[in-house]
C-alpha cells in the first residue's frame, strides 16, 4: 500500500448505526480494518459488531469532534445526517463521501437542480412548491397528475402525495405539513430500476449491471441484478453524476424506466443501499466492501456478478420466515440484530441465486 491508502489496522469512523453500518462494518473488518460507530442508539445493529462505539447526540458537537479525531477516516451510512454533523467530522479527519453530496440529497429541490443541471442527466418535469398557490399552479405547468413531495426528510413513501386536481393541491399542500416541496410530474414508468456505483479516491470508477426493483407499500421488496437490459445507459447517467460531485465511496442512482426504455432519475443515495444487497452473494466486490475499498484508496475490485442473484427483503413479521428460509438451497440469509419486530421495519433480507 502507498501513503494514497490507508493500511489494515486503520479505524473507520462510520456515522449511523443501523443495518448498513452494520453490514459495512462486517466488510470493514473483511480487509483488516477496525470500525467505529457513532450513534444516538445504545443498542443499535452496527455496535454489536464494531470494535468501537461511542453513544452521543449527532448535535453533540463536542462528541462528535472526539470520535473524528479517534479514526482514520470518516463516512456515514444515512443521507439524513445533519449537515452540522458532517462538516464538525470532516475539519477533524477525512470525510467520504463529500458533504456536497449531502447537499444535493437531503433537499430534493436540490438534488433535482444538480442531476438535470450540473450533471445533464434527465429527471422528471418539476415545480418549487412553497405555499398552496404554488402547488396550484405546478398542476397546471407540468400537467394532469403530479406528485407533490417535501423536500427534505422524506423516504419509503413518506412525505409525497399524488395530486389530480386543485383541490387535492391545496390539500395536499396542507397535508404535508405546509413546508417547502417539490411537485414533479406524475411519470408512467414501466418499471423502476437502479445502479450502484463507486468511485475511488483516484477517481477510479466501477458500476454494478442494471438491478430491476419492486416495492410493496412504498418500500423494497424485491431487487434482481443483473435485470434484463444492457444497463449502459443507467451506468453512464451513474458515473455521470459521481464525476460532477468530485465524489468517494457507493452511491445509488434510482431511476424509472419508460416505455421505449428510456431513464429518468428519481432520486440518489449517497450511500450503499438497499437495491444493492444482492451483491453479498453475488461473487462479486460486493456493495459494502466496494464503498470501504473506495474510501481508504483500496483499488475497487470486480463487480461483475458471475451469479444472477434475487434479494428480498424480510420486513416485519416476514422475518418469522427465517427457519423455513434457511432449509433452501442457494439462499443466504442476512439479519439485522434487530430485537423488535414492528410493522414496515426492515428485520434482515435473503438473497437467492438464480440458475
């Protein structure tokens, strides 16, 4: 290894504590690195397997400055971490990926402007929304049907909500909490697709095929990669947007695929992600060993899966499955280490290899 990349031994410094801290940890510790997680939650999934924890407010300024200093490099594993947060850790030690692509993903506004500007990659027709007026008035600009979304704090379904007429507008407006939005034009997507990408400290870059995605009440069931396409276009639109954010580590480009098969982009995750998780048992770098490998300035390794791989997700109550689960053959199962079960939350997922 060179001075460009850290050694085993190193301390990653991962914000958040939940199942993809968890996850990088595991493949932190794959390479010969130590982890250590901050998090609000004592019992949280990523400390029962990370060599080091510290328990504090991410408004804990002080706290957080303490664990900067305490590792060699600094990432987080959730888009909603505070701003404030992120820049404290980065004056201390080295923080990937950078903070402006926590800008552009936690506003949607944001993000939306970044993608079809900055980067030239499309997006759906949009509207800035801040008062009932505007949510009237974005009906009539983008058409027919629209989504009317806040822009900030929203995920698996929340905080969006269709809109056919001014009425639902104001509504909806009202609904949401009478805060900042975006309205986007409703897309009749034939199917929803994703790519997970990286790039390197050296600017090295490496896409994962096209994954096809199903979600049940606005969360992920399914993903299946490679899915059924070439994926070219996705990849190029990922890197695209990677190079445009001078960005390090995983991020995840979600996209709706239209008839004719063209891609518009929903949204980003500058993170591994849930779509992802397939590429556990892929035979392949999978997702979190590519993000750590592309934080500490590791080359980024395979990712073209020899296996065509089903992930499934087990929320809630599926997790009871588990005994059933693990009498198939070619199926790996992931859990969380989560104790509750509760309605909608994400206890584990299996990945199933397909021949």
């Amino acid at each position: 290894m060179t001075n460009s990349h850290l050694n085993p031994g190193s301390t990653v410094g991962i914000l958040g504590g939940g199942q993809l801290g968890r996850m990088l940890s595991l493949a932190a510790a794959r390479l010969g690195f130590n982890t250590h997680i901050y998090s609000p939650e004592p019992h949280c999934p990523a400390k029962s397997v990370s060599a080091l924890a510290t328990t504090a407010k991410y408004s804990d300024k002080k706290a957080i400055a303490e664990f900067a200093r305490s590792v060699d490099i600094v990432t987080f594993e959730f888009e909603n971490i505070p701003i404030d947060t992120a820049v404290t850790a980065a004056v201390e030690t080295p923080l990937y990926p950078p903070i402006e692509a926590l800008f552009a993903a936690q506003d949607r506004l944001t993000e939306k402007e970044f993608i079809s500007d900055t980067a030239g990659v499309p997006v759906a027709p949009y509207h800035p929304v801040n008062n009932a007026f505007d949510a009237v008035r974005a009906l009539k600009i983008l058409g027919e049907k629209i989504v009317l979304k806040t822009r900030r704090l929203g995920y698996d379904g929340k905080g969006q909500s269709i809109v056919t007429n001014e009425d639902d507008a104001k509504s909806a407006y009202k609904f949401l909490g009478e805060v900042p939005c975006i309205a986007e034009q409703f897309i009749p997507f034939r199917r929803e697709v994703s790519v997970i990408a990286a790039r390197g400290l050296n600017g090295e870059v490496a896409a994962y095929p096209l994954i096809e995605n199903e979600h049940r009440d606005h969360i992920l069931h399914k993903s299946i990669c490679p899915a059924l396409g070439d994926g070219g276009d996705a990849q190029t639109h990922a890197i695209r947007i990677l190079e445009n954010l001078d960005y390090v580590g995983v991020i995840a480009v979600e996209f709706f695929e239209l008839d004719g098969g063209k891609l518009i982009v929903n949204e980003i995750a500058p993170r591994v992600h849930n779509s992802g998780h397939w590429s556990m048992d892929a035979g392949c770098i999978d997702q979190f060993e590519l993000h750590i490998r592309a934080i500490t300035g590791w080359p980024l390794g395979g990712t073209n899966p020899p296996f065509k791989v089903e992930m499934i997700n087990l929320i809630g109550d599926d997790v009871k499955q588990v005994p059933d689960l693990a009498k198939s053959p070619y199926t790996k199962i992931h859990l969380y280490g989560k104790s509750e079960i509760r309605p909608g939350r994400k206890m584990g997922h299996f990945n199933r290899l397909i021949f």
